[in-house]
C-alpha cells in the first residue's frame, strides 16, 4: 500500500512496505508545492523540459529537505531506455544509465519520470539498495534482470528478501500501444478494448520480478495513474511532451 505524506505544501507518497523497515528512506515526488509555473507546474524537478534552472533547483532543495537529505549529494543517470546499471559510491551523475545500486549510506539514488515507472529494489539483510527506471523499453532490454543480478552477484543478495516498490507510472486504463510495442509483450499484460490495445506495464514489471525470484508479497505496486491524474502527476503521454518530471528518490541511512 502506498501513502500520501503531506509535507508543507508538497504531497510525497511513501511506500508502506519499504517504511516497515528501518535504515531506509524513499519518497515518490507528485507535482504539487513547487516553485514551477505552466506547463511545469509546479514541483517540476526536470532542468532538461524547458523550464528555469532557478525554480528546479528550488523544487528540488524542497523535494530533498522534505525526505531529509542534501539537494547536492545525490546518485543519477542520464535516462536512455537502455538495461545499464551503474554501481554507486559516490553522488554524480552516470551517463547512459537506467538503474543505480549502492550499500553508501546518505547517497539518494534518484529516478526522473513522467510515465516511466520508478522501482525500488531493498534487499534488508545484505543492506542494498536500488533504483530502477522501468519504461518498456528498458523493461524488454532485461534492465529489471540485470539489476536484480547484479545485486546476487556482487553483493550475495537473496532474491526472497528483496523487497520492492513500483511507483506512478501510465496504467492501461491510458497506455494505448501499438503493434510494434504490444508485439514485444505477452497476452497476459495486454488490454483490449475494440481493436485498440493497451499495455499493462506494472503487471509486466511483476512478471519479470517474479521470475527473478521476488516474492509476490515482497511487491507494493501503487495502483497510480500519471495519466489519469493531472492534478498530482505530470504525464508526457496526457501533455504530449510538454510536461515537469517527477522523481523518485531512495537511500540508505
């Protein structure tokens, strides 16, 4: 289950399973209490969509402050839809890169999305931590295998420990696909409505955890649609590319 936590202005939600474990902190960032105005409005927390370095860096100093860590000291990638993992032990930013590992503790490891689904992967004995960015494209590309791998192989995790949590993302109640995307997806995690088709991204993101060894009760999905819900969440499919970024942020303390 996943929480609103109402923090000043700003609306974060919190994963209900990560929270029942201790030396971990996370939030889902929406688009409310920002600095931000149209289309960015208004905790836009993207400098890459047009919008003033000013009011990002504001936004995000709040967005920090709110989960108790430092606006400068945090882990990214440059986003490509690609299956690259980049193992982390200092704050940077890592180019080509969809999903980020640590054991540092007070390293944020930061997910930027508008559709694309955020997944935290803790494993709590081992005390690592990851952050995936899981569009479909990367999600064909294996980028939800190659991080829970690499997590075994370099770090002994136990896939049965790790816990998950898959954030905001478009549902199929909205994610209308064509053929050259539904043909790379089973039936089970497609929506047919008439002769249109629709993709059911964090059903097949539960898919591939399982079948890495995650425990269906080890997965807290949020059941959030950016799409559906423009008051709390920027959606790149509803605003056709003119839109903030959410972000998720994840680390260890």
């Amino acid at each position: 289950m996943f929480n609103a936590v109402h923090i000043n202005d700003l609306i974060v939600y919190q994963s209900s399973l990560l929270n029942s474990w201790n030396g971990i902190c996370h939030g889902f960032s929406t688009r409310a209490g920002g600095v931000s105005n149209s289309p960015h409005n208004t905790l836009n927390l993207g400098l890459s969509v047009g919008d003033t370095p000013e009011n990002v860096h504001k936004n995000r100093k709040l967005f920090f402050q709110a989960l108790k860590s430092d606006p400068q000291q945090f882990a990214q990638g440059v986003q490509v839809h690609g299956n690259t993992i980049q193992i982390v032990d200092h704050p940077d930013t890592f180019e080509s890169t969809d999903a980020l590992i640590t054991i540092r503790k007070n390293i944020p490891l930061v997910i930027k999305t508008a559709d694309c689904t955020p997944v935290i992967l803790f494993e709590p004995e081992q005390r690592v931590v990851a952050a995936v960015h899981a569009g479909w494209r990367s999600v064909v590309r294996g980028i939800l295998k190659n991080t829970i791998r690499t997590m075994v192989r370099d770090f002994n995790c136990n896939p049965e420990n790790i816990k998950c949590a898959t954030g905001p993302s478009i549902r199929s109640c909205c994610y209308e696909v064509k053929s050259d995307v539904s043909s790379r997806f089973p039936d089970d995690v497609l929506v047919r409505h008439n002769s249109n088709e629709y993709l059911d991204i964090p059903k097949a993101i539960q898919l591939r955890l399982i079948d890495q060894g995650i425990q269906i009760e080890n997965i807290d999905d949020s059941q959030l649609c950016t799409a559906c819900n423009e008051k709390l969440f920027f959606s790149h499919r509803r605003e056709k590319g003119k839109t903030g970024r959410m972000m998720m942020a994840v680390y260890l303390t």
